[in-house]
C-alpha cells in the first residue's frame, strides 16, 4: 500500500489546518499514553525554553510521552514507584533531586512482554508511533526540497537513558506516599537523562555487537566549538574540527563533498519518549535533521576560520579547549559560546548505525560542564524506506518493528543497572 502525503488526503473537516494532537494519538491505552502533556501555552513556553537553550524544533514538531507496561484497567502496577535520585548535574541546573519511576523488585516476572498485555511492548510502540513518522517525515521531505542554503540530512534516533521527572517538589512528597498515577507525573517537569554508566557502556560493545550482527566501521575523536551569530540570534554554529597532530592545532575537519563541515542548530520533528517501567533504561525516539551550511561566503570563512585555528588544546580545562585573552570571537559576528570534546566508535550493518560516544561539554555562557557517556542509534533502515519517492508504509512498518525489537532485545536490558 503506497503512502498518501497528508497534503493529498481527503479530509472531513476541511477548515482544520493540520490535524490536532489528540487526532494523532493511537487508542492504545493499555499499554501506552501519547498523550501530549501539559497545555498548549506550557508546549509553547516549554519549546520557547528549549530554543534559549539552543536546541530547537520545528513550527509543526509534536513531543510526547508514553508509558509502557499499564495494567489492564490503565494504571501504573503497584510495584511502580516514585523515587529521588542523585544526579549532580542535574540538581545544579534544576535546584532539586530529580525524580524517575522504579521498579521496587516485584515486576521482574513481566519485564520481557512489558506487563499484561496481549503484544509484545514493541509491536505496540511501532504500529502507533508510524503514523506520526510517516506524517511528521512529511516535513522533513518538504525541508529537503526546499532549503537552498542547507544541506538537510534526516535521521531517526533511538537515544538511551533516563525520564526525569522535576519542578513540583511538593507534588512529589505526595507522589511518594502515594501510588503513581499519570495525573501525578503530568505535574511535573520532563527531560531525558542519556548519561549512562559504564557498566552499560561495557555490556554494549562486549556482549551486545557481537550479538546483533554490526561490524565496526570507525573509530573518531573530534572537537565541535559552537559559535553564536549575531545576524542570527537563534542559531548556533557547529564547527566540526581535528587536530593537526605534529603542530598540536585545531583545523576544521573536511570531507568529500564539503570543504569545511559547518552546521546550524540540529531541528527537531518528532520527539517520544517511552517511559519503560519493567525495564532499567527508557527509550526516546527522535525523527530530526541536520543542516549543513553550504552558502557561507569567503569572508564568513575566514572569520571562522580564526576562531578555530586561534583555540589553544589543554587536557586540563573542561571541553579541552581555551582560547588567548580576547580571541573568543571574530570581529562583531561570531563568539565561542561552547565546545564538545568527543570520542566515538561507530559499528553498523543495513538496519542500524551504533554510535557509542564519550564527551567532555563546557559551556561558556553559563560556565557549566559536563563528561558524559552515551549510546545512540541511528535507524538508518527505516529512514531509507521513509525516503524512497513511493513510501510503502507496510515496509516502512516492518523495519520499524524489527529494530525496536533490537532495542527492546538488547539495548533496555533489566541486567544493566542505571543508577
């Protein structure tokens, strides 16, 4: 069957612009809530915020939240609780102990089929979250025809970690005495937490690629030092860079097609995050673009050009980098505003592309930095189906269920522990 574009669907109501969220939402409840949260005026705030902090998305992008492994009357199991945990970079950006949903020991016995429930969790999750994909990709095909200063390329990504809920402390005195319910958590603040131990970083590259039949494909340590533009206030700059080893200097890393590899602020479409309460990770899946600046004049070169060759590499300050007194911005347009240190291996076959990353953040605009490890994979099978010119939507329905099976088989393990 051939995917019909929502542009050339007949629709009963004509005078709608666009489908609202609650038409979107698949009625799963048993096993899953996609429910957007919040109102719209605290989307909008939340999205503004999100835009403050540089990461951005897109006019008609949608974010979620669901849960997997409800029981059968729609509500969280008793073994479920609401639990603080130590996150020292978190309680510094948040003034609080965060908050996440543990298993208290007692639905072990479920964790493999995610609670009572009739299909196995990722069969679900991929027969309702396709239709978003296929409408949301809509977009992003839209992006693809029509940006001509950018080179867009689109991904889907299943990141690893941590929902984390915060901002109503004494809602959660009283969530924790309690049983967990939607209501409760849907007082809270949200974000996903993808710093993930070692333990689990380990089990990945020595029990999980082996299994899942990825070959290496490369080993890459760069640094990306984020510019801010001050023609264009809601954007930053990413300057992908290497080192020039025998002069122990930075330069901006080339490839075949572009000379130097300049991006804007990655755009987000769609956002879920999957609240997996039998297992010991959560899930979000992501469907956003990166945008290759491929229209930057030789002056715009050249300034940012200084900037990267003027940074001066020192193991001993957070990012790795520092610049001379003076040299963090070029002229009255681009300031040093961030720099990532990262190392990264990179294993893949005709499905996925598993990316297993250190990296050391600084940013300089609110002096905080962060060292992280994450695990990230990009459904390259799926996107691939999503880009042919005819879209079989059975197709792209398949291979989205086979790799979350992978995910589900192997990347949400319960023998990882998080905390």
């Amino acid at each position: 069957m051939a995917y019909i574009p929502p542009h050339k669907r007949r629709l009963a109501d004509a005078s709608s612009s666009s489908p609202t969220p609650d038409l979107l939402v698949p009625q799963f409840r048993k096993i899953l809530n996609l429910r957007s949260s919040g109102s719209h005026v605290d989307r909008r705030k939340e999205k503004q915020a999100w835009k403050e902090g540089k990461i951005i998305y897109a006019n008609h992008s949608i974010s979620r939240w669901c849960v997997v492994g409800l029981t059968d009357d729609n509500q969280f199991p008793a073994y479920v609780v609401l639990e603080p945990t130590s996150l020292g970079s978190i309680e510094r950006r948040t003034g609080e102990k965060p908050l996440t949903l543990v298993d208290s020991g007692q639905g072990k016995e479920n964790s493999d089929m995610g609670g009572n429930i009739s299909k196995s969790p990722w069969i679900y999750v991929a027969e309702n979250v396709k239709q978003d994909l296929l409408s949301y990709f809509e977009n992003v095909r839209n992006e693809m025809e029509f940006n001509k200063l950018e080179e867009v390329k689109p991904s889907l990504v299943a990141r690893f970690g941590k929902i984390l809920f915060h901002g109503n402390p004494s809602a959660g005195t009283e969530a924790r005495k309690n049983l967990v319910t939607e209501a409760i958590l849907r007082q809270f603040k949200r974000l996903f937490y993808t710093n993930v131990p070692s333990s689990y970083v380990e089990n990945i590259i020595d029990g999980v690629v082996p299994k899942i039949g990825v070959d290496f494909e490369e080993e890459k340590e760069v640094y990306q030092v984020k510019l801010s533009d001050l023609t264009s206030p809601d954007s930053t700059v990413s300057c992908k860079c290497t080192v020039i080893q025998y002069e122990k200097k930075l330069k901006l890393y080339k490839n075949i097609k572009y000379l130097m590899e300049i991006e804007v602020n990655q755009l987000r479409h769609l956002v879920v995050d999957v609240s997996c309460i039998d297992k010991n990770l959560d899930l979000r899946l992501m469907l956003c673009t990166k945008r290759i600046l491929t229209s930057l004049t030789d002056d715009e070169k050249q300034s940012i050009s200084s900037l990267i060759s003027s940074a001066i590499l020192d193991p001993h300050v957070k990012g790795g980098l520092r610049w001379p007194l003076g040299k963090k911005s070029s002229g009255d347009r681009y300031n040093v505003v961030g720099v990532w240190h990262t190392k990264a291996k990179s294993y893949t076959n005709s499905l996925v592309r598993l990316r297993v990353r250190d990296a050391d953040r600084f940013d300089f605009r609110t002096s905080v930095g962060e060292v992280t490890r994450e695990i990230t994979l990009k459904m390259t099978g799926v996107v691939s189906q999503l880009r042919e010119s005819k879209v079989e939507v059975e197709s792209v329905s398949d291979k989205l269920k086979d790799t979350l099976k992978l995910v589900w088989d192997h990347f949400l393990s319960s023998a990882c522990s998080f905390t």
